[in-house]
C-alpha cells in the first residue's frame, strides 16, 4: 500500500532532496568537532556553518548572523527564551492559539500571563490587547500560526502593539516558515523561534532562534560548557553565538538544514502554490462530505496575500457527528495508508478557542509534494468509512 502522508504540519514529509546525501557525506567523510579539531577540514566546515546562519539571517531580515543560535528544536528555543529572560515578577502577553511549547514553560516556572482572546477561526481580537498591558508586562509572545485553526495571526498588528508598550516581541514560526513571511526588522522583534524539521522540509532534532543582538547578550544561557572559545576561563564566552552554543553542536543536522534551505528558499514560490493548491481541493471536498464540519479558519485565496487579514496555512481540522476521530483516523491509515494526527496536537487552549476541548480534532495538513491523487484517494476513503 502507497504511502499517504497528510500530517506536515507535524513534521514534513517528503524532505527536501539532497539532505540525506549531506549529511551522509559528513559523517563518512568529513566528521569533526568544530573549535576543536586540529584539522585542514575545520576552516570550511566553520564556513558552511555560518553560511546557514547566513541564510536564515536573511531570511528572517536580521543583520547579525552570529545571534542566530542553533538549538535542537523550537520547543527548546521557546524555552531559552522564556527561562533565560522571564521571572515570576514579570508578565507575558500570550495568544489564544499557544502551543504548549510556550504555555508549560511559562506554568513551570510560574510566570503569570494573560491570553489574548479570539474568534472561533483562531484569529486574535487586536482591540483587546491594550487592556491586557500590566506595569510588569515584560514581553509578548506570539504563535504566528495555529497549528489546529490553520489561521495566519496578524503578527504586524501585534508587533505594534507589542512596541507601543515597549515589550519584547517573539514569534513561534514553526508553522508559518518559510512560507508565511516574518521580518525582525519590520516587526521590531527580539526574537524569532524556528524549527528545521517542519516548512523548511529539513532534518528532525535542529531548530534555533533569531535573536536580536543585545537579547543574545542579555539571555541567560541554559546550558553552560565547553564551546572552544576562551577556553582559559571558566566563565561563559561573551562572544556570539558561542555564549548561547555550549557543548558540541549537531552539525549533521545543520548540515541538512542548510541543504534543505536552498532548495526550499529557491523553490518558495512554487512549492507555496501546490501546497495551497491542495489545501484547497482538500478543503473544499471535507465540507462535502456528510457528517463531516471543517473548524477553524475559512477557506482563503492565498495564504500570502499582504491584502487580507484572514489567511490561512494548510492545517485543516474536522469533526465529526458521526463517528469517533480517533476511528475514522485509524481506518484511513488502515484502508488507504493516509497519515494524519488526531488529538488535542500540544495546543488546549487553542481547542478551547474553537470549542473542541476535550475531544480535540483530525488533523489534515498537506504539504508542498502532495498530489492531486493523494487528496482524491483521502477524500474517497473518507467518504466511504463516513458512508458506512
């Protein structure tokens, strides 16, 4: 039975081609400790390093590449940013639609916040904000796509409200790169989290942050250690990124990322189409489908489109009146080899906002190799198991 994936939004699937040769070819042949290794090999390898921070500088409109920190994920990124810079005392502004990546840090720590409210698609009520605004507030923290709505947050507004008040501004992008673009320049934004694995169809376990330069020199880092650099003091380097990069970085993962970014950066366009493409058809024939309710963002025209503040990406999330999620997710696998995600997908109070708390949804998201065949044969299967 032919594989169906339909749950990108968890991680991609296919990769981006090329990735696997990359980072096969480190490990055969060119394995070495960065900073370390007395070695001809080092000089380049410390160069195609810093040429992927170079890309996601540029992606992200940031000058500095050496405050582009790798970390394994942007779960962990979310928490450097949370635990390094936040405190009881302080108060953070969150959206509606937080993944738990951002809400558990936050509870972990007791750090108390406010939640902006939203509609029932997902997208945040912006005149709400101002009232939120405590003399503590320190910082706000935005997931700039839901990952169970689909809806595309206006993260310019929030940017400038969050300025107005003099707030840190941090973005989880994980389901909005690289196809939903985000400027830290523009948006004014200490930082911005990122995960590899996801939009930039890179390797799993590499993720990182953006960060603007004096964030990167104030956070305090999470893990201290042996970067290579300043190795006569047991302080913490003050140079970037090492201050943040302790410990022995997972190169082949960079590596793949930097592989994948090419490819993905020089095919934008044309894999944003095919993945709205079928978004599209996949949306349009779940509402046809009886006993079937599509929740969340509204259908829309293209999810980068500067002129509409109601986008959406590909995540779409069902119900059902009729059958059990968790049985309609096992018979597309079993029947048609279809992958999808049913559950609350790490983001309660986003279910709460779309009054799907406790049952949670199926979760379909194609991605930018998803073809028409694929979303007919989930769409009949579908049918048949809801006809039944």
């Amino acid at each position: 039975m032919k594989r169906i994936y339909l749950d990108n939004a968890a991680t991609s699937f296919p990769k981006a081609p090329g990735i696997a040769e990359e980072m096969a070819s480190f490990l055969e042949k060119d394995c070495l400790n960065p900073n370390r290794t007395e070695s001809g090999r080092a000089f380049e390898l410390f160069e195609k390093v810093y040429s992927v921070r170079e890309k996601l500088a540029e992606l992200y409109g940031h000058d500095n590449p050496a405050s582009v920190v790798f970390t394994r994920s942007v779960t962990e990124s979310l928490n450097w940013v949370i635990k390094g810079l936040l405190t009881p005392n302080d108060h953070v502004i969150v959206t509606s639609s937080e993944h738990n990546a951002v809400m558990r840090p936050l509870v972990q720590c007791g750090i108390p916040f406010s939640r902006i409210t939203a509609d029932k698609e997902g997208y945040s009520f912006l005149e709400t904000v101002d009232s939120l605004v405590r003399p503590n507030t320190k910082a706000m923290i935005v997931n700039a796509c839901g990952n169970v709505s689909g809806h595309v947050d206006d993260v310019g507004a929030l940017a400038e409200i969050a300025k107005k008040h003099n707030l840190l501004f941090f973005v989880d992008s994980a389901q909005a790169s690289p196809f939903i673009d985000l400027n830290m320049d523009e948006l004014r934004a200490a930082g911005i989290c990122f995960t590899g694995h996801k939009g930039f169809l890179g390797p799993e376990g590499i993720g990182g942050m953006v960060l603007r330069t004096d964030i990167a020199l104030e956070i305090s880092p999470l893990i201290a250690g042996g970067t290579g650099s300043e190795s006569d003091s047991e302080e913490i380097p003050h140079s970037l990124p090492d201050r943040l990069e302790a410990g022995t970085l997972n190169i082949p993962g960079i590596l793949g990322l930097g592989k994948a970014l090419e490819f993905v950066l020089e095919h934008r366009e044309e894999l944003a189409r095919n993945m709205q493409a079928m978004t599209r058809k996949l949306y349009e024939g779940l509402v046809g489908i009886d006993g079937i309710k599509v929740v969340g963002a509204k259908l829309n025209a293209d999810s980068r489109a500067s002129d509409s503040n109601r986008r959406r990406t590909n995540v779409i999330s069902i119900v059902s009146s009729k059958k059990d999620l968790a049985y309609i997710s096992s018979q597309l696998l079993e029947r048609c080899g279809i992958e999808t995600r049913v559950g609350l997908h790490c983001s309660p109070a986003a279910h709460r906002t779309l009054g799907t708390f406790p049952e949670g949804t199926l979760r379909f998201s194609p991605g930018p190799f998803t073809t028409d065949l694929e979303i007919d044969t989930a769409l009949g299967c579908l049918k048949e198991i809801m006809d039944e």
